[in-house]
C-alpha cells in the first residue's frame, strides 16, 4: 500500500503506475474542499493553463519523451492520444475529456481508492509510508511549511521569475558582440559554450541597441499584452524581479538604467558603448541555450516572440522556454532528491511533479510515473530504480538529482540536458534522430531486462 498526496498529472500517473504493479493507493486530493488559486473543478489531472502538451514528434525532446512515457503504459499519455484535438505537431487535448478520462480511469480502478481531503503536513503515521508528494506548484500552505522544514527552508522556493530562454543557434552572431561589463570575465581559454565569431572574451552575448532601436522596442515592450495573471497581484512582485514590462511602465529610460543597462560594455566593432544593451546568459553546460537577463516577463506567449524578436540579434530566435512570473513552489531537487525521485533524507518519501523541480506538464507525469513506481517498488521490498540516462525521462531525473545545486531552476526536457552523442553528426536533425534512437533503444533494452 502507498499513499500519494495530490491529484495532479504526477499524482494520477503514479497512482496508475503504481496499481499496475498490483499495490494499492490511496490518492489524497484537497480539491473541492480546499482550492487552488487556478484549478476550476474537482478533476483529476485538471490542466490548469494551456491544452497543450508540446511537440509529438521524435525530432524535439518532449516529443520523445511522450513516446517513452507510452512505451511504459502511461494512463496521462493514453488519455491525451484519446482526447487530442488538432493541433500540427504538437499533442493538444480537449482538456474537459482529457481529465474526465484521467479521473474515470484512477477512480474505477479496483487498487486506487481517492480520498478527498487536504493533507497538513508530513505524515508522522509510518503507515503512510511509502508516501509519494505531488502537491504541485501550488501545494496548499501548511503543507509547504511542512515540507520547508523537512528539505530546509533554503531549499524550498515559493515564488518564480522566470526569463525566456533562446536557443544559441537561433542567434545572429553577425549582430551580437561576446563581453562581460567592465571586461570582467570568468571566462577562461576553456569555457564550455561556443565561441562567438567576434568574440572579445567575456561571459555574454550582447545584443547592442541604437537609440532608434531601443525607442521602437520600448514602444512595443509597454503596449503588449499581458497574461492573466492568476495568483498573484502586482504588488507581490519582489523589487528584484520585476517583470520587465512593469519596469517599462515607470519610465522610458528605466530599463536602459536597469536590465539594459550598456555602461561597462564596448562594441568591439565600433569601439563604442551602445545606446543599450541586452545580455544573453549561457544557460546550461552544453552552451546551445542562452536566457535574456533580467527579462522575466508576464508578456503573453506570442507577444513575447513578437517583442523580444525585435532585439538586434534575435530577429530569428528560436525560443526554448518563454518568461513567466508565477507562484511556484518547488524544492532544490538536486540537494533533497536521488536520481530515483526518492529522498536523500528518507527513502520511503519522493517528491513528483513541478514541486520536485520539474516545469511542464509532460515533464510533471512523467516524474510521476517513476516515482510512482519506485513507490510501488519499495512497498514490495524491492530496489527502486532509475532509467539510463541516455533516455528522456532518465536525463530528467539525472538533472533533478545532479544539476548545479546554487541558483536550481525547474526545468523542461531538452535535448540539451541530455548526455551528448559519441559521434554526433553534423546536421541538427540528425542529431536529435540520432539521439531519439539511442534513447527508445536503451529503453526498450531497460524494459526487457524486466526492469
Ligand atoms: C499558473 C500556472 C500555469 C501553468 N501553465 C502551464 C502550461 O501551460 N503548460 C505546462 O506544460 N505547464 C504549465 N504549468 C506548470 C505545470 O506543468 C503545471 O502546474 C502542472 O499541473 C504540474 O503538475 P503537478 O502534478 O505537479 O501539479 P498539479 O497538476 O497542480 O497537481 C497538484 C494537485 O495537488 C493538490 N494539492 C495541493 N496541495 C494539497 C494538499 N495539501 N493535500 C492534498 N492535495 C493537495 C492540488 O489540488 C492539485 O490537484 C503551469 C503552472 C502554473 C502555476
């Protein structure tokens, strides 16, 4: 027997993964007694924004990581393949069916019994145990207090800015200039990242701004339109991440004294300071992903593209992730968690979902699955277990557990956060091909060895 607490898209796909394996659960959902400042119904695995579940394809990362997910019977993927609408490439749900689907399948299921009731705290009753948290995001307040103690209040988080993130390659490298301010660089001859052709040393990438520039782009910045914002109000926002377009509002020149800010940078093509500057900051090891600095922003999704695409040097960015400003409570994955999902602390307890540090839906079930499992596992007395790594769900758990502990964000599936190829070919498409192939393979051989 385990317990689950949230009736999220963790909590329901490892309630399912975990009754598959023929151990019962009981799934604690608070909702409708208590809500959330963003669900809607009672549902299971309600989606609490967007209907999509991005790309469906072998040539993008989350697209691979679905199909993983498929492969080992996940009720979240079953039921959105039955309830896709079209949508291109990517998987979209008609999200009423999609989580009256989730909810009729964890509901009739004879193992899975669903208790509507909120849960205060870590359980002290070791029949509760293994205990699997998937409170989400917007786990309820006393039980976040709970958790603060048992990870340490440092290592838990509360609150998200977030910044878009481009891929390096989508950035004109003809426009940019590489300099840190001041010429102060941590960058030595060795630096991971790619060099830039005019490269002058120095930890950024500088997108320069004339005046008619900056003018035309903070025209645009202060007249997009923002998201609904749904749990929070602006006087929360802390001084230090203010949402960019909020910065705008207070003046024409605040964002020239702020985020871009030029001083301590010289164009080395034309030995001048520019009028104004926006810095791109390496995001991961591998270099090919570089998050604007300073830039969270609440913009809507296409406004962002349409604005930030302005910027000399992303006229063609490709984003990887957008910026949002939202609550969000996680944990700093990789000082509480194994690469199992499990605790360092405590081996019968696991976080799942976007409060494991995970960000996306796909990515939320998908931690949900194998904590669900190991859950099931450790009930059964066996060892639980994790997936290679050259796999999409076990690169996620690899991150989760490994990455850089100071600074932790959540992170989507990316290519990038996954192990590199030996031979890698030089075209991009064949690249991911090359990966996607090597990641179903290792599955399929993870899955015969009865594992
Ligand atoms: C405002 C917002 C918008 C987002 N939009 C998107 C998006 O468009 N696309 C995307 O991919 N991701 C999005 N995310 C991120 C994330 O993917 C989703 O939040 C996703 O639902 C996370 O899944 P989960 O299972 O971890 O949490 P949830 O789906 O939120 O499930 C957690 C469940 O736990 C319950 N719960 C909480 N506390 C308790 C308690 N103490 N006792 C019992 N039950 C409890 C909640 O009621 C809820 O049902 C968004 C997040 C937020 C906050």
């Amino acid at each position: 027997m385990i317990h689950i607490i949230g009736g999220g898209l963790a909590g329901s796909e490892a309630a399912w993964q975990a009754a598959s394996m023929g151990v019962r659960v009981t799934l604690h959902e608070m909702r409708p007694a208590r809500a959330t400042a963003v669900h809607k119904t009672d549902r299971l695995a309600e989606l609490v924004c967007s209907n999509s579940f991005r790309g469906d394809k072998l040539d993008n990362a989350v697209g691979l990581l679905k199909e993983e997910m498929r492969r080992l019977g996940s009720l979240v993927m079953d039921a959105a393949d039955r309830c896709r609408v079209p949508a291109g490439a990517a998987l979209a749900v008609d999200r009423e069916a999609f989580s009256a689907a989730v909810t009729g399948a964890i509901t009739s299921h004879p193992l899975i019994t669903v208790a509507r009731d909120e849960v205060t705290r870590i359980p002290g009753d070791p029949a509760m145990f293994p205990l699997v948290i998937a409170t989400g995001p917007l786990t309820s307040a006393s039980l976040s207090d709970d958790v603060a103690r048992f990870v340490g209040a440092d290592h838990l988080y509360f609150y998200d800015a977030i910044s878009p993130i481009v891929l390096a390659e989508s950035i004109d490298r003809d426009t940019v200039f590489r300099a840190s301010r001041w010429g102060r660089s941590l960058r030595g001859p060795d630096a991971a990242g790619p060099a830039c052709g005019d490269d002058g040393g120095g930890d950024y990438l500088n997108c320069p701004l004339t005046r008619e520039e900056y003018e035309r782009f903070y025209d645009a910045l202060v007249a997009a339109e923002s998201a609904t914002v749904h749990d929070f109000d602006t006087a929360t926002f802390f001084e230090g991440c203010l949402p960019v377009e909020v910065m705008a509002h207070r003046g024409r020149d605040t964002l020239r004294f702020g985020p871009m800010k030029p001083v301590g940078l010289v164009d080395p093509r034309t030995g001048r300071t520019p009028y104004a500057v926006v810095q791109l900051r390496q995001d991961n090891l591998a270099g090919d992903h570089y998050s604007l600095v300073g830039f969270q922003t609440q913009l809507k999704w296409g406004e962002q593209a349409r604005v930030l695409k302005m910027i000399p040097g992303l006229q063609a960015a490709e984003f990887v992730r957008f910026g949002m400003v939202h609550r969000n409570t996680y944990i700093n994955g990789p000082r509480v968690l194994h690469e199992t999902w499990q605790t360092r602390a405590r081996p019968d307890l696991f976080f799942a979902g976007q409060i494991s540090g995970v960000e996306g839906y796909v990515e939320s079930a998908a931690s949900g699955l194998i904590a669900g499992r190991n859950a099931a596992l450790v009930s059964l007395g066996a060892p639980p277990v994790a997936l290679p790594r050259t796999t999409a769900i076990g690169a996620l758990a690899y991150y989760v557990s490994h990455a850089a502990p100071d600074g932790y964000q959540p992170t989507n599936i990316t290519f990038g956060i996954m192990a590199p190829l030996e031979r890698a070919p030089k075209r991009k498409v064949e690249r991911k091909q090359a990966i996607a192939e090597r990641a179903l393979a290792a599955l399929d051989d993870w899955m015969a060895v009865g594992a």
